[in-house]
C-alpha cells in the first residue's frame, strides 16, 4: 500500500482552486481540523474505485498535513462532517486527476463542481459520512447527483462523474467514477 503526504493548504490554496473563495477554503480546512482534532491526522486508506465501492481498484495510506485546528464556534456536527469531506476531497483530487481549475457549481443543480481538465472536462461531487451503516447510501445519493449533473451541464464535453465519499466512523476515504 503506498503512503501519500498532503498539504491541505497548498493543496487548496493555488490557481486551480482560484474560484474558490479564502473565506470557504478556510471555513472547509477548520472543519476537517475539529475532525482530525484528537488524532494523528491519518486516513487510514484511499480506495479509487470504478462504480461503486465493492470494486476497488488501488489503496493508499494518507497523511494529512498542516490542518488549521480551532475551536468549535457553534457549527454542526452534520456541517461539519460535510465540509471536512469537500476538503479531504479537493486535496485527494488532483493526486489521481489532472485538471486545471474548478468551476462551483449552484446548489441543487446536481454535483458541486466542474473540474476542467485535457482532453475531457468531469463533474465531482461530495459526501461527508459519520456512521459507516451510511456509506452505501451516501455513495448512492452521490451517484443520484452526478447523472443529475449530467443532464444539466451535457454542453460542457463532461464525460466522467465522480463521487468522493469520506466516511469518518471508520477512516476510509472513497473515490468513485461514474462513467457518463
């Protein structure tokens, strides 16, 4: 299994998260901070899967670096869960996918980003799990929003979906293709 060290904040903070403000970058870091707060910042493993999560391809060992830690000022646990896994996600990305910058998508209009990339642009979408009974049907809703997403943005040459799914409870980390 290999091992990966990750920058969170150079991995968020450069020209292809530019449209991106600091204020949420920094809002997704704190969050991933009141996560990771008592541990050693570990994710045990990544799994880069195709379609769904019985069908793993490759793992790796993370490591998560320099994680801004706070304390909690009155954000829930659910908003909390749910921005730590934008962040894991937008750092994990660009070590497996090659793309030069991000578009944030409107809410409810399916995935949350664009990523664009040579030759084929792909919609990303996040989930944020607590409880490891939740990670079918997160990867599930995940799946949902990409199709959704593909129906909406299909003039963008979009032909790769992708869900990442961090389920915190047991420290595994999901990275999933959808095939348009």
């Amino acid at each position: 299994m290999e091992h990966i060290n990750i920058d969170v904040i150079n991995e968020l903070f450069n020209d292809r998260n530019k449209n991106i403000s600091e204020t949420t970058k920094n809002h997704w870091i704190n969050c991933l901070g009141l996560i990771y707060k008592n541990n050693n910042q570990e994710l045990s493993m990544l799994s880069i899967c195709e379609k769904s999560i019985k069908n793993l391809k490759e793992n790796y060992t993370l490591k998560l670096e320099n994680i801004i830690k706070e304390d909690d000022k009155g954000v829930s646990d659910q908003v909390i869960v749910e921005n730590a896994a934008i962040c894991v996600n937008l750092c994990t990305l660009p070590r497996f996918y090659d793309y030069k910058s991000i578009e944030v998508l409107q809410v409810g209009e399916g995935a949350d980003y664009i990523c664009y990339n040579n030759p084929h642009n792909f919609i990303f979408e996040s989930k944020g799990v607590n409880s490891k009974y939740n990670c079918p049907g997160r990867a599930k809703k995940g799946s949902d929003q990409i199709n959704k997403a593909f129906n909406i943005y299909n003039s963008k040459n979009i032909h790769v979906g992708i869900v990442g799914l961090s389920c915190f409870y047991n420290n595994i980390h999901y990275l999933i293709n959808i095939k348009k």
